[in-house]
C-alpha cells in the first residue's frame, strides 16, 4: 500500500467527501433535500436510513452516477465535475452482474478493477498484476483464483470485490450492504478484512440498513431522514441514538421489498 | 472437399463464412455477458430495411444494409438510455418495424427483388460476389481491431456499467460501440447465414462453450473455435445437401451446444463433489 496513513482521530485529516447543500430531484418531488456530508480520510462511515431515504441516492451522486439540482460535491478537494482520480475511488457492489450470465474467474474479476481509459493502449503491467496478487492474497482467495466466481459463497465473493477494489489502488471504498446475504460464519472473516483496512488508512463508507457485524469499526454514523424529509437526521460519532435507531430498523421495508434487493444498481 | 473448392463462389462463401464464425462469437460474448442477447437479432431485423431499400433504390446491399444497421445501433440506444422501463417494448417496436420494412420495400422494388429477399434472410451459398469478400474481410479486420483496444473497457462495462462509470469508463460510448460492432457482425453475415439467424451464430457458441469454461477469456477462444466450426461444417454440408447454409449453420452450432451441455453435466457433479 503506498498511500498514506491517516488517523480518523485526527481533525485536520484530508476531506475525502464534501458534501454541501445537496438537494436531488426526481420528476419534481425531492429525494435529498439539503444535504451535508463530510467525510475525512480515515474515517469508517456508515450511511444507515430507511429504505426510500435517499441513502443509495446519495452515494450515487457522491460517485458521479446521478445528476444534481442544486448544492456541491467534492471529491478529494476537487469539484464533482473537474474530478479525474477515479482510480482512488471504488465502488464495491453487492455482486456483478456480468459474472453470473458468463462465467468470469475470480483472476479476471480482480483485474477488472484495474481496466480504465488510461490503460487502454497498453497491456498490464508487471506491477499492476502485482497488485492485482497481493490484493488476493490480502483477502486470502489466492487459491481460488482460477475458480468461477459464482462457485464461491456470497461472503467470498464479497472479499474477491474487496480486492478488486484494493488491486485499483482504490484509498476510498464505497460498499454497498456489505454482509447483506452473508452467513454468520463469513460475515467475521469480512469484518476482519475491513478492520485491516480501516487501520491502513482506507477510507470506507458503508451504505446499509443495518450495524450487524460492523458496529465496534464504524467512526461515523449518519442517517437519512424519515421519508418525508429526506435529509440528514443525525451526523457524528456511534452509537446513534435510540429513537434514531428504531426508525432505521423498522421501517426498513415499506414497499415489501426484501432488504438484499436495494442495489445501487437500480 | 476439393470438388467444392473447384467451385469459386463456393471459395468466397467459405471465406465469408469463415470470417462471420470469427466475429460473431466475439461480439456474442460481450451480448450475453450483458444479457443482450436477443440485441442481435434486433439488429438483424432493422438490416432487412436496408436490404429492401437497396432493391428499391437500386443500391449495393452491403452498404445500405451497413449504414440502416448503424443508425439502428444509435436508436436502440438512446431508447435503451430514455426508456428505463418500457425499454424492452420499444426494441420490439424497432425490430417489428425493421422487418417489416424490408419486406414492404422489397415488395416495391422493380423485377425479382421480392424473391431474391429469401437469399438474405436465410442466407445463401452463390450471393458472395468477389467484390464483397474485400468489404466483408475490412469490416472483419475493423472489429477486432476495436475489441483488441477496447475489449477489457467493453468487458468492465459489461460485468456492472456503474462500478464501470466509477472507474472512469465511458458506459454510455461503450453500450453504443458495442450495438454498433453487433450491426457490423449482422451484415457480415447476411450473404452466408441470412439476416434472420445471424444472431444465432453471435449467442449459440457462446451458450455452448460456458458450458465447460471457467473464465471469460476461455468461453471467448472456445465459443470462437466452435464459431468457426460450425460455419464451416454447415456451409459444406449444405452444398452436398442443397439447403440453405443459414438453418444448417444454426444446427452445427446447437448440436455442439447439445454435446457440451451432455458432457458439462458429469463434468460439474464431479467438480462440486471435489470441493
């Protein structure tokens, strides 16, 4: 890892994201509405609200995959729009969609997160198969490498999206429900994979429904609002509080929905 | 074999045979990946417009056909980007318009042009003219220069477009290169496998070789091994046989799908037992 080290502790780390004012619209009714984020380079964020509260909305925006109306986002200091280190941020997902209707190895799944523009005239290079190796071996999936990656369990393929992310060189890490569908027995593998790389300095930010497994790593908490405001009801450090914590577990599924469903891909 | 190399037209239909057997599975494999796969056969569909408009117009087929299949790359698209949810209808309406078109100007076109519709859409042993082969051999040669630049950018676009996006990929440029390289493949093969089963040539190796291979890369060689294959056995065997070498070709293909699905069966039962 050759990024550096930053304590979360420490109050005048980098601000990674910046978040000011941030009002999304879909159709004309809002989603977010006057949101305030900051997040610095350290730091285990985890984004907890109802479904419908616009946390998924948010991460999206932050990533440059939805448009906004109003207010500004900063990635790393520099505005959304003028942003070009993607190579530090990495989106891991839930799963790949891709990899179940071809079979895709686990190998080719972690160097995907190296394919980019930049390299596009050139072939990899002995140091970025390097990466690629040692961000295998750090979520301890080296033997499998040559397996398909829909033979392994939901938490192994999890890690393998892990590393995928680590390869990038990735130093922030945007996950979406990450034990969501994992059992219990796997679920502590990953939460040890991501205390490693909290203490390495990787900034991670957890979208979820719910601290099960994560709740002595997180640094920051914050939750969306309650459908009918959509915006940020509690920003600092855990536990949240009790009243807070009700409304995100039980009225987590208003639509029905089972909890797995809410990608970030929809 | 060599009574049917003594023939010329049947050297260039090989030839073009050949090169549709070497693409399409390339292409295929990105489609399927993206779960895309009937894309082809839409494109095929929006190509017979083309057709029918060169008869009508009195202009060369490959062309016309080439330019109404990339323009029907655009549309499909940018409905696919405008119409989240009623996209897949909206594909349907193109492609219905698509054939019908074909056969509507087809139908006015002076002479014999209604009949000779059937070379196309079934494909045909004697329409590869020598002319055609340079055409068919350039677009050939522009495909997989495309794949071998963009090939690892059009697979991450394919594995998840948003992890992609936040990659710094271009998903929307890619999602367009890859409809436009599926119309470059359909009128590739619409002289030899005919516009209604090309996409068949593009999909069917591609299902036949996932069943045994364990990584993208390996599905690709192999659905390309059996691409080329399949156009091949099919095109001699219906030169003996006097059919049209389209549905012979599309056979091979799923008799190789059939025997690769027999053998994967046992193949994975013993692979789950080992672990």
């Amino acid at each position: 890892m050759t990024h550096e080290h930053h304590r979360h502790d420490e109050p005048d780390a980098e601000v990674v994201v910046d978040v000011d004012r941030l009002c999304v619209e879909f159709d004309g009714e809002h989603v977010l509405e006057d949101v305030d984020l900051s997040v610095r380079a350290g730091e285990f964020v985890a984004l907890l609200g109802p479904n419908g509260s616009g946390k998924t909305t948010l991460v999206r925006t932050i990533l440059g995959l939805q448009p906004y109306d109003h207010g500004h986002v900063r990635l790393f200091g520099a505005p959304l729009s003028r942003f070009g280190s993607w190579h530090r941020v990495a989106l891991v997902p839930q799963r790949l969609p891709g990899a179940s209707s071809i079979p895709v190895s686990v190998w080719e799944t972690v160097m995907s997160g190296l394919i980019s523009p930049k390299r596009r005239w050139r072939w990899f290079s002995r140091a970025e198969r390097a990466a690629a190796t040692e961000a295998l071996h750090d979520v301890g999936l080296w033997s499998r490498r040559h397996d398909r990656l829909d033979n392994l369990s939901g938490g192994q393929q999890r890690r393998v999206l892990i590393a995928r992310a680590l390869a990038s060189g990735a130093d922030l890490l945007v996950m979406d429900e990450p034990t969501a569908g994992v059992d219990a027995e796997h679920v502590g593998r990953l939460t040890s994979l991501l205390s490693q790389l909290h203490d390495r300095g990787v900034t991670i930010i957890v979208v979820t429904h719910e601290l099960t497994g994560i709740t002595d790593l997180v640094t920051h908490a914050v939750v969306l609002g309650p459908d009918q405001r959509r915006s940020v009801v509690y920003d600092g450090p855990p536990p949240i509080p009790v009243d807070l914590s009700d409304h995100v577990h039980h009225h987590e599924s208003p639509s029905g929905e089972a909890p797995n469903a809410v990608g970030l891909g929809t | 074999m060599t009574a049917i190399l003594d023939f010329d037209f049947m050297r260039r239909a090989l030839v073009a045979a050949a090169l549709v057997g070497l693409i399409a599975p390339l292409i295929g494999v990105f489609l399927v990946q993206r779960r895309l796969a009937l894309l082809g056969d839409g494109m095929g569909h929006v190509a017979l417009t083309g057709v029918g408009l060169a008869f009508l117009l009195g202009t060369a087929p490959i062309p016309t056909a080439m330019a109404t299949a990339v323009l029907g790359a655009f549309l499909i698209e940018f409905i696919r980007y405008r119409s989240r949810t009623a996209g897949d209808v909206a594909l349907a309406l193109l492609f219905y318009g698509g054939i019908a078109g074909g056969v509507l100007f087809a139908s006015l076109a002076p002479g014999r042009a209604s009949s000779s519709l059937n070379a196309y859409l079934f494909g045909s042993l004697s329409t590869v003219a020598q002319g055609d082969l340079l055409a068919l051999g350039a677009l050939c040669l522009g495909v997989v220069a495309v794949v071998a630049v963009l090939g690892r950018e059009l697979f991450a676009v394919s594995l998840d477009p948003d992890v992609a996006a936040v990659q710094g990929i271009r998903v929307r440029l890619m999602s367009t290169l890859m409809a436009v390289l599926a119309a470059v493949v359909v009128v590739v093969g619409m002289r030899v496998v005919g516009l209604l089963l090309v996409s068949a040539i593009m999909i069917v190796p591609v299902a036949a070789a996932q069943q045994v291979t364990r990584s993208f890369r390996a599905t690709a060689v192999l659905a390309i091994i059996l691409g080329l294959l399949a156009s091949l056995t099919g095109l001699v065997t219906s030169f003996y046989v006097e059919v049209p070498p389209g549905p012979t070709i599309v056979l091979v293909a799923l008799a190789s799908f059939a025997i690769l699905a027999a053998i994967a069966v046992p193949v994975r039962r013993r692979r789950r037992e080992a672990t």
